[in-house]
C-alpha cells in the first residue's frame, strides 16, 4: 500500500504549493481573484461617481429651481410695487415732437357713476384741463344716470346737483337709472349728445370709462401721424383696442334673453359674421359714423345688458355694413342650441362700409389688470388707459416724460 501510495501522484491543495508544473493553476486562480477583486473596487468607484454626479445634478436642478421661484416672487413684488408700471425706454417717437396743421376737435363722453365724486374732480385737474388748444379741442360731458332709493339718496343727489351746477359739465339722465343693466342707453344717449353738433364741425365723438385715462395732445400727434388719410367728418371711422363677437340685436324686446335672471328686458339677440368691437377702456367714432347711427333713430339696439354694451357698438358698425348683404347668414338661437335662420332688418336702406383701426399699442390696460392680451406699461405710444387708480392717475400725470403735454404744470416726479 505504501508503495502503491508512492506511484501515485502527490495531491495538490488549491491553496498549497505543489510541483512546479500545477503552480500556474494557482496563479491562474488567483488572478482571477485580483481582477474580480478589481472589477469590485472599479464598479464601487463608478457608482460613486454615479451618486455623486446625480447629488450634483440633483442639487443643480434645486438651485435652478429656487431662482426661478425666487425671480418669479421678485416679479410679482416689483409688480405690486409699481416698478413695471411705466416703461418709457429708449428714444421718443419722432411723431410725440410734431406740431399738427390743425386742432383735432373732439366730443367727449365720459360714463360715470353718481357717487363719483372724486374721480371726476381728478379727471378735471389731471386730464381735462391744460390740453394745448393748437393740438386738440375738447367739450367734454360726464354722463350720471340716476340712483336707485337707497339711504342717503336724496344727500347724494344734492351733491351731484351742486357739483353740476359748479362745474355745467354733467348730463344727469333722470330717466336712466344707473346700473350695468342701463349701461349701453347711457352711451346710446351719450352719442346723441355729440350728434347735437354737425359732423361737419367736430372730428370724433369719444367715449371713455371713468376709470381710464387719456393724453390727448399725445392721441391728436398719433392720429395725425399715424394715420393721416382718415378724414372723419366724410368717413365712417372707429378707432379703439379691438375684441371679437358674433351677437347682434334687433329692437324687438326678449323677456327671454341670454340673461334670464334679470327681470329687465333687453333687445332679441342673434349670430351672425364675426366682427371687430372696442373693448372696454374707449373708443373714438368718426363724426360722419356717429351721424350715420343716430340717423337711423329707433331701429338702433340700445337695451343690450352688461357686459356687452361695448360688445353693441362693434354690432352697430358690422350691422350698418352686413345686415342688407343677403349672402351673409344670420340666425336664432332656439331650444337645445339649435340654430334657426333668419333675416334681420336693416339699420338703414343703404349700407355703410366703416374702417375699423385696432390700436393696442395706444389702447390698453394698466398693467396686471384685465385680460392679459390687453394689458401693458404705459409707454410712449400709450394715449389712453385703462382700469387707473386715482393715485395712478397723479403718478402717471408728474411724469417728467409727459408731465409737459398739458399747459397747466404739476410737480415732477
């Protein structure tokens, strides 16, 4: 057996040395060891480097995240804070240093409530008084409806008579209680007032919130230079920052209009082609287009409900064009939405074809306020805008860039 041992060959142990020729079988064994003990170290180092570039990235994403929050918070505190208000950069327009040949003369209508007060006396020291006479001509009115009976009426109706009677620039429409459901016969009446006058003696007939404000020196150098080839005592002209509708009215009463929650009635409604209306900051009418709607006397829609009374002066102008075009399609809104055509009467017996100037460079909202597309700085094309506040209003006016626009001097800001 100890010989039978001896002939055999020794045994080698993976992790004992042996004859000389196994030895690469251990060296193979343990290189295989080393690289995976290697390839270990490599992947716990390239996850590492994972983790850290991810904690960068990650970190990097936050930071972008927290400027952006914070640029934004900035934003919306300047906002608050006026700093976007104005914005009077870079080189007045050339036209804002011209001199017209003429006066533009207009007839203004300012729709006011009777509480008023205040905002009408800041509207004569700030906007109405001073304006250069060999640029612009103004005879303005303030349009009041009357009150519904509440406490106190009778003390406010007292004020408004005496203001009245300090002032003569207020139309008291004793027939025309003033709420938004009145609104559209306050500018219908308004525009009959700056009919009084021949369109042969007056530009424009303007309408204006009270709750807007305009620089009429810098609206007559505009309207000279910008758009010289209107000539709107022969030519039907709306000028104004343009929406877009499709409702028109007849005259026949409709207990059962769109707003069936008020027991006042309103004209009938129906659709037709889209056209363009000024929204609510003001518009400016040619005299010869105010002449043509007054002219055509009662067959005008005027009972039209809040907040479409700026909605009907936009329908009044494509109406006058469209309504005796027999290839336009017109219809009534039935039960369950279903359209029913038909054929409404005319305005006038001819048609009246008005050019209609989108200016929202001109025309627009103070900033933040109102629809976003409307909404801007006032600039140096700014001739009138909307939804001021009173302190604005002194704010806007001492601007060293405009303060000089009127000849009655405020102190600089």
């Amino acid at each position: 057996m100890t010989r039978r041992m001896a002939e055999e060959e020794p045994l080698i142990f993976p992790f004992t040395a042996g004859p000389s020729e196994d030895n690469d079988g251990f060296e193979d064994m343990e290189d295989r060891h080393k690289r995976a003990w290697t390839k270990t170290i490599d992947y716990d180092f390239h996850c590492t480097r994972r983790r850290r570039r991810y904690t960068m990235l990650f970190f990097a994403g936050l930071t972008f995240l927290l400027l952006v929050v914070c640029c934004v918070l900035s934003y919306m505190l300047m906002s608050t804070l006026g700093y976007f208000d104005f914005s009077f950069a870079g080189i007045k327009p050339a036209y804002l240093s011209s001199l017209p040949t003429e006066p533009v003369i207009i007839r203004l209508s300012i729709m006011s409530r009777p509480t008023e007060y205040t905002r009408r006396q800041l509207l004569r020291d700030y906007m109405l008084s001073g304006i250069p006479a060999e640029y612009l001509k103004l005879e303005y009115k303030f349009f009041v409806g009357t009150e519904r009976m509440r406490d106190g009426k009778a003390a406010r109706e007292s004020i408004v008579l005496a203001e009245s009677q300090t002032y003569g620039d207020l139309e008291i429409l004793e027939d025309i209680e003033d709420i938004p459901e009145k609104i559209s016969e306050k500018r219908f009446t308004a525009l009959k007032w700056a009919t009084h006058e021949s369109s042969k003696t007056y530009d424009f007939a303007m309408t204006l919130d009270s709750d807007s404000f305009c620089r009429f020196k810098a609206l007559a150098q505009r309207l000279h230079q910008l758009y010289p080839h209107l000539s709107p005592r022969t030519q039907p002209v709306l000028i104004g920052s343009m929406g877009y509708q499709s409702i028109y009215w007849n005259t026949t009463s409709n207990t059962s209009s769109r707003q069936s929650s008020s027991t006042l009635q309103e004209d009938k409604w129906f659709i037709g082609p889209q056209y363009q209306y000024p929204v609510g900051i003001g518009y400016m009418m040619s005299s010869n287009l105010a002449e043509e709607i007054i002219g055509a006397g009662t067959a005008i829609p005027h009972r039209i409900h809040y907040p479409y009374d700026d909605v009907m002066i936009g329908s009044w102008v494509s109406g006058l064009r469209l309504l005796r075009d027999e290839q336009q399609d017109f219809f009534q809104v039935k039960e369950q939405g279903v359209l029913e055509k038909v054929v409404p009467k005319p305005y006038l017996p001819r048609s009246v074809d008005t050019a209609v100037i989108d200016d929202k460079a001109g025309w627009h909202d103070y900033k933040n306020r109102g629809a976003i597309s409307r909404q801007h700085s006032i600039g140096w094309d700014t001739v009138c805008v909307h939804r001021i506040k009173d302190d604005e209003v002194q704010k806007l006016r001492r601007k060293k860039e405009i303060r000089l626009e009127w000849d009655t001097p405020v102190a600089v800001l």
